[in-house]
C-alpha cells in the first residue's frame, strides 16, 4: 500500500515538473526570439529585423515601405535612436488557433533618442509625439546630452506553428485596423 502511494506520489510530481518544463521552455522560446529582434533593431540590423515579422503581416502592409520607415526611424541623421535595454512584462500561454500558436507578449524597451542636432522647435514637437505616445512618465529629457530616455512599453503577438520558432507582430493600436486581416478574432479580442 505504502508503495503504491510512493508510485502515485512519483508520477504525479512527474507530471507536472514535465508540464511545467514544457510551459518554461515555451516561454523561453517565445523571449529568445523577442530578444533576437530586438537586438536587430540594436544592431540596426532592419533586413534582419523585418525578417522576425510574421509573414501575414505583409499581406497588408507593404514590406518595402515598412523596411524603408524602419530604415528612416533607425538610421535617421538627425535623430538616433540606440536600444540600452528590453525588460518582459509577462509572456502569454501560447493559444492554438487555425494550426498556429499565438502567445501575447508585453515588454519595455529603454530607448535613447540623440535630438542634440536639431533646434529648439524640432525638440520640442518631438517630446511631444513621445509624451503622447508613451505618457509623461515614461519619457525624460536630459538636457546637457540633448537626449531622451524612453521606457516604452510594448505589447507584441509571437506566431510559430511549431512551437519553437517565432515570428512577431506589433500589437499597436496604430496597426489595429491591419492586424484585423492578419490575426485571429480570438486574439485580438485578448488585445
């Protein structure tokens, strides 16, 4: 009796640990390739960078004209934007819809945004296009770099068929009327 309870105990606790084992490598699975893109977007890496987005996502957005706003917003003279660092919020249980998993990922990413170049009007409509974009708290100027700080949250859908690798979607509210042809109603619904 003492052993069959022993058994029961085991496999029990077998079975979870190999759930959860699942589940976390799901997870890390999903970051490892939020943090490659990412790092594209560092490393000014665009070609890399647009290669990350869900093929769907060019159905109704242009790819060239998305490449070339990536490649103005990164590559910008007059602006330069460098990523200092990316922290997850939570990643979402990946959710099987139509033979594709869909896991619903929040983030921050640490923005420095070098506007030292440009004068005073200039700076000035752009902490606002950043205020009303990422709210007052989440953007600082530092005036002696002629620079701000941007802690921007982000909230992307990660799409893989088999679990392992993962393309990504802004899940913007800019973008909602495209992501209405590219994503599930089940997860946008969730959005």
């Amino acid at each position: 009796m003492k052993t069959r309870f022993i058994t029961a105990l085991f496999i029990l606790f077998s079975l979870i640990s190999f759930a959860q084992t699942k589940a976390n490598a799901e997870d890390q699975s999903i970051r490892k390739s939020l943090v490659y893109f990412a790092n594209t977007i560092k490393y000014k890496k665009i070609d890399q960078t647009v290669d990350c987005f869900y093929p769907k996502f060019f159905t109704v957005v242009n790819k060239e004209q998305f490449t070339q706003m990536l490649n103005m917003t990164y590559n910008n003279p007059f602006v330069k934007i460098d990523v200092l660092d990316m922290k997850f919020a939570s990643v979402g249980k990946p959710e099987l819809v139509d033979g594709e998993n869909f896991s619903i990922t929040s983030y921050y990413l640490k923005l420095k945004a070098d506007v030292s170049s440009m004068n005073e009007e200039m700076k000035k409509s752009i902490s606002e296009m950043l205020t009303k974009k990422y709210g007052k708290g989440s953007v600082e100027y530092l005036a002696k770099e002629g620079a701000y700080v941007i802690n921007a949250p982000m909230k992307m859908v990660a799409v893989s068929k088999d679990k392992k690798n993962w393309k990504v979607v802004f899940a913007d509210t800019e973008y909602k009327k495209q992501l209405e042809k590219v994503l599930p109603k089940k997860i946008l619904d969730k959005l």
